[in-house]
C-alpha cells in the first residue's frame, strides 16, 4: 500500500519514496481526496473549505496549484495506479482498491472469517491522520472520517473477542494489539475495555480481568462521570459468583443511584436514544448496540438536538424503568426506543420517538433492508432516522410554543412559531413570519438563525411575487443574510436559509452552494440543506443531479413542512429536460394537494402550455391572476429568481406567452 491515513499521514511514490508535499494543506487536500474515494469531491466545496479566508478566484487558483503539485508526485498515463481525474466541477483520487490502507480496511471488516477480520485490525493504526495537525477551518471535514473509522474499529475490537481464537494465535494477539491502540488515545473506550476482559478471561486470567474492569471504571469516573454499562458489568458479574460478592465490598452503587436528575431549560429540544431490544440473539448485540451508536451520533450532529451521551443512555440496558421517570432523571422530554431482529439475510428495524412527559408517540417507522453490509445499514438506517425525526420533533415543540402565552415568549420560542409560516409559501403566513422573527431579533438581536430565517422570509416576497418593491425586499434579504454569516457558522438550518436567500436573490449560486454544502457537512441528514442544493443545481442546469437532490430530501423527510417544495423542485428538473408533459403533471399533483400554494400556477401554466395543453394552461394563469392580478412577464422579469439564467428562464416565457399572460 502506498497511502496510510489510519494512525497518520504516508505517502509512497510509485519509486518506494516517501512523499513530501509543498505544504500541509496540500497534503490534507490529497487525504481528503483519498477519503472521498470513487466519487470524487466538487471543487468549489474544496475550495471553501481549504482556503474559505481568500476570494473564490484566490481560492480556486490555490486549489488549482495543490492540485498541479499532488499530479506532480502521481501523473496520469501509462497505466499509473494511482493519479487524480477531473472536470470542471469534480476532483477524484484514481487508484486500486489494494494502494489505501483505509480502503482495504472497509473491505475487511466486511469479512466473515476470523482471520480476515484480525486482518483488519492490524491495519488500524489509530485514528484517521493519527496526530497530524487539521486547522480548525478543516475540522468540520475531516472530523465525521475520524469518528466514523474509530466507531468502525470499535465494532471490530467487539466482534473479535465475542468469537475469540486459540490462546496465544495470531487472531487474537491482533484483537488485543487492536483493544490496546484504541484505549491508549481514549481510554473511556467500552468495547476495547470489554474486549480485553473477554480475552483475559479467555486465558484463564482472572485477576488481570478484574483489574482491566477497574481501569475502566476508573477512567468513566475520571473523564465522564459516568460509569460503565451494563454489557461491561455482567462480564465480570458473570465472573464472580454470588459467594465471592457478598465477602466484598460492592463494586459499583446500585444502579438506582447511578443517576441524578439533571433538569434544564435548554434553548433545543432534549433526546437520548435507549438501548435497542435484540429481539435475534446474543451473536446480534453487536449490531444492535451498532445501530443504537451510530443514531445516537447521527442526532449529535444535528444542532437542533441535545442529545444524551450514549454512556447515560445504556444505563438502562435491560432494566423496565417508566419513560417520565426516565426524563426526570435525564432531564430530557423525548426518547427514541426500538427493537432490531435479524432473520436470515434481512434485519428489520423498528423505531419510534415518544414524549416522556405525556407517553405519546410522535413518530414511528420500520426499516426492512438486507444485511449483506451491516456498516453500511447502520449507517443508512441512522441517516433516515435523524432525517424523520428531525421535523417530527420539530413539530412537536411549535405545538409547545403555540400553547405558551405570549408574553412569556423568548426568542427561541418566537423562532419555534415562525417556523411553519416561513415554510409554508402563502403571502400571509409570510407577513406573520417576518414579524415574529423581527420580534425575536429584537429579544436577542444577535440570534444568527432569526437573521437567516428573515432573510428567507424576505426572498420569498420577492419570488412568490408579493412584493409591490422588489427591489428593496431583495436588498432586506441580502443585509439580512450578510448579518446572519457574520453570527453563525455552525447551525445547519441558519447556514441553508443564507444559501437559499443567495440563490433567490443574488444570483451568486457558487457562493449560495458553499453555504449549502456547509451546512451538509454540519449535518448531512438535513431534507432542506438536499432540497436547496437541488435548487441550486437547477440555477446551474444540472437537473439530474438537481432531481437526486429532491428524492434524497424526500427520503430522509417524507412528511416535511417543505415536502411540497420538494416536489415542485423535482417537476422543474423534468421541464428542463424537455419533458413538459411530465413537469405539468407532478405540478398539478403536487398543487391538488397544496391549493393554497397559488405561485405554483405559474409553474404549471408554463409546463402544460409547453406541452400543447392550452386549456390547463389558461386555467393556471387566471389562478394565478386571481390571487396577484398584477402579474406579467414584466413582473416576472423582476422577480422570478431564473431571469439570470437565460436558458431556463426563456423555457418558462415561452410557456407563459403561449398561456396567454399579459406582457405588461
């Protein structure tokens, strides 16, 4: 192998030569290329994020001149192994499966044999670029790598000594070199803790088992103040009998007392993910502690959670304790519980979100997939989760806020109610949202999101054609989206609504893209952060790529309060690939449903006009009349947020003269 990236940063010419780049961004610039693999990553994303501090020319020339040093030590040709492709939008490391340590890791951790499993193992050098030094403008990338190969090592150490070898084989000496290398960089680590207690038990090592359950506690105490789980308390439980405990003193407190209650009046919604029944046997526990880690990871990285540390949350590993007592000792409203069982090749998964204050449930779905690729499943399984919960208990706390006086609102709360106007596309939940935005800027003038959300707010009065002053709401929207980027750079939502108001307002759609993307870093499950990027495609007319867009938000959030947006956005990418027909009909579905959405008229006044059906399309526009009379292509030539792109925004005239809406 020629890259290493687990455990630290190597690089080998196709000579034997260890490698050395001009600079250190060029160098994180080929490990992020590496960690990409196959499918490349869009310049303009590395761009903003490797040199965000320059303008996007100074930016690309940068990226442009890494690029020419990284060909330098690779050139392409000549059956190269490894070289670096690429177009206008896309840079991708080119090289065999067996040249990158990280890659030949994922294969083997899929294998089902032991020794292709201990294989693995010894390829895990600690964390991704071990002690390299990552500015901090780069941890938002490279961090999500990091967590999720030491969560894959995690599993690993776990499968290993739950199937452990001969005494003193090569397997085993790799699942403990393995244990050893993950506890000396954290050594709260659980699975490496337990590992080696099964392997000293294994051996007949009492004593050395004990003593590794007593370093494990102490380092939970130590950094956490917590203590160690359930799965790590019965290893040694198991291992003392009734007798032997009760000439001792107890090793730990009842579990009762275990946890204190820890209320607080968060500004975000409070979670914590319960441990999972296994409803298959014990060989499944690691899956099924698996998926319960990787939704509990995946929530964390949503910014509109708190999220309950998983060590917490195991304490009620097969204990029956009442959910509102469960939120009084967490101090958290809302859990996610669920079941796993895996039946030949299929797992299914069964999750729902419920208050613990009330018992009611607020969202339940299942999830039947094969179980060729059990990473690969947690990892999508968490991803639809995180995306359908994220509006369900969305929702759930606009009801909260909706039921407060409102004279003891905060500017959290008044956000919380402008939610579901500032989405819902008609002109008068519009005006309410605006004004309860410019109240909660006023509680809190330096509230970063309020400021985003305003500046959305404000785009779409000029989009939706409500504006009599177009001119004046765009310029609103952009000081609006100019403040919130100076006040927030880590909240996904805010970070979207600054794209979004871009795109419609600006015409900037690479400088609208980098806040979009940043916000998918942040939080990759995000519906909205997918369906602005597919709007953003579409200004770029790349509708494919714009159409993958919308159906992933749908995926990840079936029953948004942007589900409509979602769709009309999926109807334009069919109108720009010349299938009119197709775009009038997803539109008429999609206003059959939405009534009230009444801009969407013009959408499918140009769509079926296109496709020769006059009648539909003389109806759309006296709709569309009806609820703006104003309206003209004059209008639309101030306002439509595609009158910069003259491909598309001629398609749509077209239809709109053949439609019969007035010039002037």
């Amino acid at each position: 192998m020629r890259v290493r990236l687990l455990g630290g940063f190597e690089v080998v010419s196709p000579q034997g030569q260890t490698i050395r780049f001009a600079t250190r961004k060029t160098s994180l610039l080929f490990a992020a290329l590496v960690l990409a693999g196959r499918r490349g990553v869009r310049r303009d994303a590395l761009s903003e994020a490797f040199w965000s501090g320059r303008g996007d020319a100074q930016a690309r020339n940068s990226l442009r001149q890494a690029l020419v040093d990284i060909r330098r030590s690779f050139p392409a040709g000549n059956g190269a192994a490894i070289h670096v492709e690429g177009d206008l939008d896309t840079v991708t490391l080119v090289a065999g499966s067996d040249e990158v340590d990280i890659w030949v890791f994922d294969q083997k951790i899929q294998a089902s044999q032991i020794a292709g499993l201990a294989s693995a193992a010894d390829l895990y050098g600690g964390d991704v670029l071990g002690s390299e030094s990552i500015p901090d403008g780069l941890d938002g990338w490279f961090a999500p790598h990091q967590s999720s190969y030491r969560r894959k090592a995690l599993q690993l150490v776990e499968r290993l000594s739950l199937a452990p070898p001969a005494v003193g084989s090569t397997e085993e000496l790799a699942c403990e070199r393995l244990a050893e290398r993950l506890l000396a960089s954290d050594p709260t680590a659980e699975e490496a803790h337990r590992a080696l207690i099964r392997l000293y038990r294994h051996r007949g090592k009492a004593n050395a088992a004990l003593r590794q359950f007593l370093l494990c506690r102490e380092a939970l105490q130590r950094d956490l103040g917590v203590e160690p789980e359930e799965a790590t308390r019965a290893l040694i439980d198991d291992q003392h009998g009734a007798e032997k405990r009760s000439e001792e003193p107890p090793i730990m407190p009842p579990r009762d007392h275990a946890i204190s209650a820890v209320p607080l009046e968060r500004d975000q919604p409070s979670v914590v993910v319960l441990p999972f029944e296994n409803l298959s046997g014990p060989d499944d526990d690691f899956l099924v502690e698996g998926v319960v880690e990787e939704i509990t990871a995946t929530l964390s990285r949503v910014r509109d959670f708190f999220v309950i540390a998983r060590q917490s949350a195991y304490a009620y590993k097969g204990r029956f304790v009442d959910l509102p007592e469960i939120g009084k000792e967490l101090g958290i409203q809302y859990a996610v519980e669920g079941t796993v069982r895996r039946a030949a090749d299929r797992v299914r998964v069964s999750v729902k979100l419920v208050d613990t204050k009330t018992r009611a449930q607020i969202w339940s779905e299942r999830y039947d997939r094969a179980a060729t690729d059990i990473f690969a499943l947690q990892d999508e399984i968490a991803g639809h989760v995180a995306g359908a919960i994220h509006p369900a208990l969305l929702n759930a706390e606009i009801e909260q806020a909706r039921r407060k006086q409102p004279d003891n609102l905060r500017a959290y709360e008044l956000v919380l109610r402008a939610y579901p106007n500032v989405w819902s596309a008609t002109v008068e939940d519009n005006r309410r949202a605006i004004s309860l935005l410019e109240q909660a800027i006023t509680t809190d003038p330096d509230y970063g999101r309020a400021h985003a959300l305003l500046a959305w707010g404000h785009s779409q009065n000029v989009v939706y054609l409500w504006a009599s002053d177009p001119a004046t709401e765009r310029a609103l929207a952009l000081a609006e989206a100019e403040k919130a980027s100076r006040l927030t750079s880590n909240d996904p939502m805010a970070l979207t609504a600054i794209g979004a108001a871009l795109t419609m307002c600006s015409g900037d759609q690479d400088r609208a893209a980098a806040y979009v993307e940043k916000a998918l870093a942040l939080d990759p499950n995000s519906a909205w952060a997918w369906a602005r990027f597919g709007w953003i495609e579409i200004f770029r007319d790349h509708p494919k790529t714009a159409r993958e867009c919308f159906e992933r938000a749908l995926a990840l959030s079936p029953f948004d309060l942007l589900e409509h947006n979602f769709r009309a956005g999926i109807a334009v990418t069919y109108g720009l690939e010349g299938d009119y027909a197709l775009a009038a009909k997803l539109t008429q579905r999609m206003l059959d449903k939405n009534p009230q959405l009444t801009w969407a008229y013009r959408q499918l006044a140009s769509f079926s006009a296109s496709a020769g059906d006059l009648p539909t399309a003389s109806d759309a526009i006296a709709k569309l009349r009806a609820a703006n009379p104003r309206v003209s292509i004059a209008v639309m030539k101030t306002s439509h947020p595609l009158r910069h792109i003259p491909r598309l925004f001629d398609m749509f005239v077209e239809g709109w003269r053949l439609a019969g809406l007035p010039e002037e």
